[in-house]
C-alpha cells in the first residue's frame, strides 16, 4: 500500500527555485507605467532592493537558494505529502488523493516560503524596514516571523474585514514583533481617501496595497514586501511542487490532476509550476496532466474577469501588469477566504490560463466549507478556508471518478491550518455563511475604469 505520508530528509530540501518563465512559450508582458512604456527596472527600486528585482525579471530556469534560507527554510522544510486514504474510503472512490500539507511552517501557512527569501535579500541589500499588506493574516504573519529571523521592523496593513474578523493573526504578528493597522487606515494618503469616500469602508487588498507601497515610496529606507502575484514570488513558492514531484517519485506516482487555491496566486504556481516544467520538457508522465487554479465565485478573477492591463492596487501606485482582472477598484464582499480577495491575479498564472495550459474554477463559499469540515472528520486536519477551495475540488474530482472508474492520482496543496479561522468555522455551524456570486453587471462597472494601455 502506498504510505499515507511521504517525507523526505532536510538534505532534500531544493537547493534552487524554479522559474517557469524559461518554459514559456512567449515572453511575459512587461510592467507598463501610466503612459503606456515598459517600467525599467530602476523605477521600481523605491520599493524593492536590488536582489528581488534582478529576481523578478530574470528568464533563468535555475536560481540557487542561499544557504541562510535553506537553513530557516528547515525549521519545517521538506513539507509531508500525505495520502488521505481516509477520504478516500469516506468517498467511496477508486482516485487516490494527496495533498502537500504546507500548514508545518512557523506562521502555519505557505507564505513563509517566500517571506524568508524576501527578508534575507532585503537584509543584505541593506533595508531598514518592510512594510507590506495582508488580507487573511497568512502573509502579514509569514513576513513578521521572517522580519524578525533577520532583525527588520515590519509594518502591516491588515484588510479591515480580515483585522476583525482574525484578531488572533494579528495577535501573531505582534508577538513577532510586528505593527499591524487596519486598512484603510489613517496613516496614508490612500487610506484618508478611502475613508473619506466611505467612513465603513471594509477594505481590500489592493487598497491595503496602496497603502503599503505609499509608505516605502516615501522612505529610502524602507521596502514594500509581497505575499502573491509577482513572479519573485511564484519563484520562491515553487518549493513545494519541487518537493512533490520528489515525493511522487519515492513512491512511483504521478499526479493526473493538481488543484490549488488561488488568489494571488502564490500557492497554486508553487504547486502546479514545477509539474508544469515536466510539461514543456516532455515528459510523457505529465503528458495529460490538468493543473486548475480554484477561487471562489464571490472574487471569480480568472473565470470572470478580463485579461488585459491593469494596476495591482486601488490608487494607481503599482506598475500596470498584464493580468485576469475584476478591475483594481473591485471592492470584493467580507468572504471568510481572506487570502482569495483579490482583483487580479499573477501575471505568470494570467498568461498559463490564457494560452490553455492550465484551467480555473470557482466554487461557492458553503461548499468549500463543507468540503474542509468533510477533510477535518476524515484526516484531522483543520484546513484553511483557502485550502478549503482546492479541497472542494479535489472531492468533487474524486466522486467523479467513483462514477466512472477510473483511478486517477488527484493532488491538492493544503496551504495551511485553520486554527485561527474557527470564527468562520462558527459561522459555517450557526448557518451565517452565505454563497455570493459577484454579479457581471458590478464586474462590467469596474471594468471601464482599466487603465488605457497596452
């Protein structure tokens, strides 16, 4: 029987990350600014150091991980792959189901994947302090533990529907030193205008990001960080795929279908990416493999939304990325997935989706919980209401095999715990919860307020 988990030895953890832009077919787009040229990349030097955007442009297929972050990367690297063999038998159904279990990480989440790097790189480029965003607590608390590895103060505007209802992520990123503010906030010019406009405003990330940007604009000092969307980011995620696919080979398996949360998209392209590479080398094991991002149908970026030229943050402060968008001054509705409200998604998952090779599904809220309570009784673990989306899938991929036979090898990645989420979980139990579809005519609305380029 194959075992229901996988690990691997600390001298297995990557030694280099993954970049998929060597494996595209066409070259990405570049970042344009407001008069429709490309962004050279000095002009984003106000915000980030040297390192992370020789990162961020590089084409190399191959980037080595320095020793210093290998070696905090061990204080949970390699992540298990777990077989959930009882869900399976729970099911009914003759797939085999794995899932990467990324919840092991000091902050309980994927995020500090790339946290870690993006400290280390800004520590030796000589910042003196981050500043960044979060939405569901995951990355705000992912960058104050890798800020506080390397001794730099971090700053983090926390969405205001996030700051309520997770007060325990804040918690978190207080004890490791970090501010935490609720955006919109005071502090910046973005935040004063937004409350200006709406006393009640709930926030979302790319305002949270207007603010966090407006910020290290403004200090020579300070740097902005980033949870998701750049490829820098994607880059450092792809440990956990890389890991995977040394799981997979230890027991002679391989995935016909990967499923993966996505907001941003951080943890997908860290699951899927390193597979897709399989892909464009020609590998016949990876010959028919599916890849599909899940994201929920109340922020339904990539199933709805219009692939074109946009500004990753409400005020216009970020360069303008080609990307699937809901238009940056989208104000999604106060879900539970914290991590999955966002108006655009990663330039590198956007140009996959549109050239075919890979796919997007969006789920209702109650039955990504459904889903995650289903896991919970079967596996024990308390999954993430973001994982809760690629569990919704990987179940329903699952039953549909129990309907035609076949045996098909699913893998999800479970990028973290729920145990500072109960508060959903409480609502989910009362019946509080409700689906929402975000409806086309509010999406058409945004929409018309693209920037007009590219």
């Amino acid at each position: 029987m194959t075992p229901l988990r996988i690990n691997l030895e600390q001298e297995d953890i990557p030694t280099h990350w993954y970049n998929i832009v060597a494996d595209l077919a066409n070259p990405p787009a570049p970042p344009l600014g407001p008069d429709g040229n490309p962004v050279p990349p000095e002009a984003m030097g106000a915000i980030f150091p040297g390192p992370i955007l020789e990162q961020e442009m590089s084409a190399e297929r191959w980037i080595a991980i320095p020793e210093e972050v290998r070696q905090i990367y061990a204080l949970w690297r390699p992540a298990p792959l777990c077989r959930a063999l009882r869900l399976e038998q729970a099911l009914g159904t003759p797939a085999k189901i794995f899932y990467k279990y990324e919840g092991v990480s000091p902050a309980g989440s994927h995020k500090p994947n790339s946290a870690v790097p993006q400290a280390y790189f800004n520590k030796i480029a000589g910042t003196k302090r981050l500043t960044t965003e979060t939405g569901a607590g995951q990355w705000g608390s992912s960058i104050a533990f890798a800020g506080q590895m390397f001794g730099l103060p971090v700053r983090v505007y926390m969405v205001k529907v996030s700051y309520e209802q997770k007060p325990f992520r804040r918690s978190m990123m207080q004890t490791w030193g970090a501010e935490v503010f609720a955006s919109p906030s005071n502090l910046t010019n973005a935040g004063r205008a937004a409350l200006a406009a709406d006393p009640d405003n709930q926030g979302s990330l790319g305002l949270a990001i207007s603010e966090a940007v407006e910020e290290a604009a403004a200090d020579p000092g300070t740097c902005y960080t980033l949870g998701s969307v750049l490829n820098h980011v994607l880059l450092h995620q792809s440990v956990i795929g890389l890991e995977a696919k040394k799981q997979f080979d230890k027991i002679g398996l391989y995935p016909d279908v990967i499923f993966g949360p996505c907001g941003g998209g951080s943890s997908f392209g860290g699951i899927a990416f390193p597979f897709l590479a399989d892909k464009a080398a020609g590998d016949k094991r990876a010959t028919n493999l599916r890849c599909v991002a899940v994201e929920p149908t109340s922020c339904p970026t990539l199933t709805k939304g219009h692939y074109a030229y946009d500004y990753g943050d409400v005020s216009g402060y970020t360069p303008i990325m080609k990307m699937y968008t809901l238009g940056h001054d989208f104000m999604p509705p106060g879900i539970h997935a914290g991590g999955l409200r966002y108006h655009g998604d990663s330039p590198l998952v956007s140009q996959l989706l549109h050239e075919g090779r890979i796919e997007a599904l969006a789920v209702p809220q109650i039955a990504t919980f459904e889903a995650g309570v289903q896991f919970a009784q079967a596996e024990g673990i308390i999954p993430a209401p973001e994982s809760c989306h690629a569990i919704r899938a990987a179940i329903d991929e699952a039953l549909k095999c129990k309907i035609t036979g076949e045996a098909k090898t699913i893998l999800f990645s479970l990028t973290g715990h729920g145990h500072f989420d109960m508060a959903s979980y409480d609502k989910y139990f009362s019946g509080k919860l409700e689906d929402y579809d975000y409806p086309e005519a509010a999406i058409a609305e945004s929409l018309k307020h693209l920037p007009k380029v590219g």
